[in-house]
C-alpha cells in the first residue's frame, strides 16, 4: 500500500494544483487512501530536537509485523544461499546480458 500511495501522492497533488479536488479521479484516489487507513491505529513515540523530527518507537494493536516470521535466523530453516539465484537473475541486466 505504501508504493501505491507514493505513486498516487503527485497524482493527487497535480489535481489538487489544477482545481480538481471533486473530480471523478480524485474521488477514486481519496477512497483508494481512505480503504487503506481502514485498520490504522496506534501510538508513534517522537524524538523532537531542533527542528527535527525522528521516530523512536511505534506500536499497534493490530500490527500485521511479527518477529518471529520476519526473522530470517529465528525459524532456524533460512539457508542464505537460496538468494544466490535471484541475485545472479536481477543482475542480469545490469551486466547487459538478456535471457
């Protein structure tokens, strides 16, 4: 959701620029954003020191993370070299080469 809304985000802007907010478009746009706020909730802690902002610490009830399937040593079964393969395939293009 977060690529879509950043590809959405100059969209939305050049709209609102041109006088457009009640247009068909930036209805679609809006409801897109508004559905993917649907579950958003929580608390972000803030570091705030001269003019500056960084986060510090976030927390959800309904956060979607969890560690223990994130982790890549946790479960134990991740062999690092299964990446070996997709790294060799996306780096085809970068060395010119087609399949």
């Amino acid at each position: 959701m977060l690529h879509l809304k950043e590809l959405w985000a100059p969209k939305i802007a050049q709209l609102i620029y041109n006088g457009f907010w009640f247009s068909p478009e930036m209805e679609f746009l809006m409801a897109a954003i508004e559905k993917s706020q649907e579950r958003v909730e929580g608390k972000v802690f803030l570091k705030l020191y001269k003019g500056n902002s960084t986060v510090i610490q976030r927390e959800s009830p309904q956060s979607l993370y969890n560690y223990d399937v994130a982790s890549m040593d946790r479960l134990g079964n991740y062999d690092q070299l299964d990446a070996k393969g997709f790294i060799k395939l996306n780096a085809l293009r970068l060395k010119g080469k087609t399949l």
